[in-house]
C-alpha cells in the first residue's frame, strides 16, 4: 500500500497555500489599502489567542464526556452544531472586536480591518488546513518508505481520490475572503461608535451563519463535503459585497474612502 505521488503532490499545494495565500494577498493590497504589518500580526495572534487557547478551554469543558464515554451535546446533534457555530463566531467575533479597538486609536482608514482579517484568516488556515496537510505529508511518507512508524490514517490516505487534497486549498480563499469582510464590518462598528451595538452583533450572526454548515458536518447531519464547500463559496461571495455596501453606506466622514476604485 502506497500513497499516490498526485496525492502528495496536492497535498503539498494545499499546504503552500494556506502559509503563502496571506502573504500574498498583504504584499498584493498593501500600497492600495495602506496595509501595516502591525495589524496583520495582531489576526495571528487574536485567532490563535481566543481560537485555539480560549474556545478550546470552554470546549474541554463544555465537551467533556460523561460516565458512559458519550458527549452530552452530541446526544442532540443540532444543538451540537449551533454550539459549534455560536462559540466560533463569539471567539472570534470577539477577538476581532477587541483588536480593532485597541488599533484603530493608532491606524485609522479600512486597512486596518482589512490586514487584520488578512492575518486572522492566514493563521486560521494554517490551523485547519496547513496543520493537516503538513500530518498527510509526513504520513505519505513514512508509508510510502516503508517504515514501521505509520500513522494510524495512512490507510485512509492511501485509499483516498487525490482531489481530495485540493480541497485544502481551495477551502482557504473563502475562509480568508470571510475573515477580511468580517474584519471590514467590524472595523465599521469600532469607527462608527454610536452604530457599534447594531453593527457588532451582524457580524457575529453573519459569521456564525457562514460557519453552520461546517458545523452540521460536524454534528453529522451533513455528509457531503461538496455542499459544505459550496455554502462557503456561496457565504464568501455574500460577506464580501454585504461588506462593500456597507463600507460605501457606513464609512465615517473623518476616514478616507479607500475603495472610490472599486
């Protein structure tokens, strides 16, 4: 039993895409938007803060499985999916929130909403696909050379359709597109303080709408990977021009309008 050399090969690109899509797009939008390395940095730091350290406390706890080895929430799996979906967007909701405001005393215009979603979507996707893709690799490998040290999935890599792989990296340029839309409009809520307690919870609704097809997946009441993809294109393409409307409608006076171009 071998790994496919495609396999690998696909893997490796969606490995690359995930650490060099936020790169690019910094390097790409930074004259254009007067894009700081500063904010960018700080959507590593506030999706690996209250991603993977504080929703992963609260889901140890609220997760934990009871006497007879079963999670309570999964008895129930839609309410195990809306769990799933509402932690995601308030973490990260909040970590975006909490960003901003300290930020955007220093930087002011929509660059900084948008290096920060660029940043928090790079290091999401290095979690969730890059992560992944770097433990396929090395799987591929130590089977395909024959050691006994195997992971226990290599056979499942094995047997898997090579562009499988590639899902990986087509699942980052949505992921990214919604974190930096979500950034925009919440970027717009800190800049517009009296409009904050409107715009703030759309964000987070929005978000966790754009997350509950992943969530149903989860909760295995969606068994196919097509659709989940498709409503997160669908949620990408939405999020993005409910974010442009609403920069053109909501952008402050005392802010230079960044996107006259677009």
């Amino acid at each position: 039993m071998a790994v496919p050399q495609l396999s690998i090969l696909f893997m490796s690109i969606s490995l690359f895409t995930a650490l060099a899509l936020p790169l690019i797009l910094l390097l790409a939008f930074r004259k254009v938007f007067s894009l700081k390395i500063a904010p960018f940095f700080a959507g590593y730091a506030g999706y690996f803060i209250f991603s993977e350290i504080a929703k992963r406390l609260l889901d140890f706890l609220a997760l934990s499985p009871d006497a007879s080895g079963v999670i309570a929430l999964t008895r129930i799996p839609a309410l195990y999916a809306l769990y799933i979906a509402a932690t995601v967007s308030i973490f990260e909701e909040s970590a975006r929130l909490t960003a901003v405001l300290i930020m955007n005393r220093r930087w002011k215009g929509v660059g900084l909403g948008i290096s920060y979603g660029i940043g928090h979507g790079g290091c999401e996707a290095i979690f969730l696909v890059g992560l992944a893709m770097a433990h396929s690799i090395k799987a591929s490998n130590l089977l395909n050379s024959g050691s006994q040290a195997i992971a226990l999935n290599a056979a499942s890599i094995a047997d898997a359709n090579p562009f499988v792989f590639l899902v990986g990296a087509m699942e980052c340029i949505p992921g990214v597109a919604i974190q930096i839309s979500l950034s925009i409009i919440v970027w717009l809520a800190a800049a517009n303080g009296r409009r904050m307690k409107r715009l703030f919870p759309v964000a987070a609704l929005l978000h966790a709408a754009a997350a509950l097809p992943a969530a149903l997946m989860q909760a295995g009441i969606i068994g196919s990977l097509f659709a989940v993809e498709a409503a997160k294109f669908a949620s990408a393409v939405f999020l993005t021009l409910f974010a442009l409307c609403a920069y053109k409608v909501l952008c402050p006076p005392e802010y230079p309008n960044e996107m006259t171009h677009i």
